[in-house]
C-alpha cells in the first residue's frame, strides 16, 4: 500500500536542466520510483549520455530534448514537439536555473535580464504548454525549484533572491489557477548542494565553515536528499497538496 503510493511507473517525467547537478539528480530519483524521464539540456552529447546513464542504471525509458529556457518562441516551438513526439508529461520540474555574483550597485543590468529569465520567466514559458496540455486531460504534477534564498537574503545575489522568490509565488499563483483541473504545483526549496553552480564556495575552506555553523545540520545536503520531497510531490501521495514550497536545507531557513 505505501509502495504503490509512491510507485511512479508509467509516468512520464520532465525535468529541465537534467544533465547535471540537481536535475540529474532529481531525473535518477524519478527514474528510480519508476517514471521514464525526458533529459533536458543545452548540449546535445552531454544530455544523450545523461539520459542513457540514467536508463542503464534504472531500466526505464528516457528521452532527450535540448533547448535554451530563456526564449520563449524555441520554448514553446521545442515543447510543443515534445508533446507530440512523447505525449503530456504527467511530471514537470522546472529545475533550470543559474546565479550570478556581483553587489547590488555594480551588477550589470544584462545579467539581471538573464538570472530573471532562466530562474522566473522560464518557468513560465515551459509550464504554460505543459499545464495547457495537462489540462486537456485533467492530471499533472509540476514541482518548482526555488531555493532557500526566496526566504534569506544573502550579500552579491540579489536578482538570484528576486528571481527565487518569484518562484515560490508563481507556484502559488498557479497552484491556485490549475487546482480545477486536478494539477497540483509546488516548490522543493534546497538549501546548500554542491554543485557546478557553487563550485566556488564548496571549495573555500571559510565559507564551508560558516555554511555548517550556520546550519542546523552542521553540512552540505546530499543531491540524493532531494529526492524524496520530488517523489512524494510527484505521486498520487500529494494528491491534495498545492501551492506549498518545501524546504529541503538541514533546518538552515528554520532559524536565525
Ligand atoms: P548547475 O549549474 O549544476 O545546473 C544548472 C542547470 O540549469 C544545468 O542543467 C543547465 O543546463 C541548466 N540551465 C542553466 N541555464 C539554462 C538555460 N538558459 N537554458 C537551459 N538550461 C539551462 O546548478 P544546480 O544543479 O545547483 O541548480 C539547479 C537548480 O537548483 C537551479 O534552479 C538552482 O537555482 C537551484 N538551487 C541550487 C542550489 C544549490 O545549492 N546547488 C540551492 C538552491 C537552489 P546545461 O547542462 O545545458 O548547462
């Protein structure tokens, strides 16, 4: 009974930005609770061997289409082909995302059109014809990913912290307008991981130490930690739970 709560066979996920870092991870989880899962990148080569390494150690199908999230006329030309190549997605994480460093009166107003447009606007642009599609037939989970700074403000990162809160309220703004149709939207909100996009600060030793005293936890998450939250999103197990954002951060957005 609790396993088939669970059990994503038969589904068909897609997870942007699933070549590497959080998405791959997410991508494997998926694949692992049984959903075949459509690999997005932007190199064709990187994404292909993602997606064949995920099928070999899962034994799911997957699938792999490769586009920029930013424009929003490739977007809906790359997944409207998709839909028609695949069929609806019953799964969408708009995982896709980058940051950019610099403080507040030096940050260059083209890197603030970018961070907004790869972190906000394409959730929109992705979900809209996926959720239009769900809608046609009455099911669909999408999971958001914000991040532990659409709670906490940090020094150098503010459009990061802009674009990710927007994310948590276009979670809820969605939620509230797709409910009808029997899709449920939320936000996984992970606190620190590894990853390419913060390659810099996992490896000085000062802000690995300020990171664990800051959290709870006293470490880094695990990319595999944030797996559960997205399959318990992604299953029948959520099936009355919308608009929520759920931090996955080793306690660090529960205290000052
Ligand atoms: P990575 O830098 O490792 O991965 C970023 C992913 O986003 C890549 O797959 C990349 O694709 C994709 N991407 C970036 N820009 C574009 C674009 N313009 N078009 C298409 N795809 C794009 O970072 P993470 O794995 O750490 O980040 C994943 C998500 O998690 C992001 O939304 C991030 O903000 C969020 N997050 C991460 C945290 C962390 O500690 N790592 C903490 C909180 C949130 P490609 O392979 O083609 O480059």
């Amino acid at each position: 009974m609790t396993t088939s709560l669970f059990d994503l066979t038969g589904r068909l996920a897609f997870v942007t930005g699933s070549a590497r870092g959080i998405g791959n991870a997410l991508a494997l989880g998926l694949a692992q609770a049984g959903a075949d899962v459509v690999v997005h990148g932007r190199d064709q080569a990187v994404t292909a061997e993602a997606a064949a390494r995920i099928a070999e150690e899962t034994g799911v199908k997957t699938h792999t289409v490769c586009f920029d999230v930013t424009d929003a006329g490739v977007v809906r030309e790359q997944v409207g082909a998709l839909i028609e190549r695949l069929g609806v997605p019953d799964i969408l994480v708009n995982n896709a995302g980058m940051q950019h460093r610099a403080p507040f009166n030096e940050f260059p107003a083209e890197k603030w059109d970018q961070v907004l447009a790869t972190n906000l606007s394409s959730v929109f642009y992705v979900s809209q014809p996926v959720t239009t599609a769900m809608a046609e037939r009455g099911s669909g989970k999408v999971i958001n990913i914000g991040s532990a700074m659409s709670a906490l403000a940090r020094q150098t990162i503010a459009p990061y912290t802009a674009s990710k809160g927007g994310v948590v309220m276009l979670t809820k703004g969605m939620a509230a307008d797709l409910a009808r149709f029997d899709i449920q939207v939320n936000a996984i909100s992970p606190g620190y991981f590894a990853s390419e996009m913060n390659r810099d600060l996992w490896s000085d030793p000062e802000f690995d130490g300020w990171l664990k005293n800051r959290t709870p936890a006293n470490r880094w998450g695990k990319l595999s930690e944030l797996v559960g939250a997205a399959v318990f999103l992604s299953s029948a197990a959520s099936s009355f739970v919308s608009g929520q954002n759920i931090h996955v951060d080793g306690g660090l957005t529960s205290v000052v």
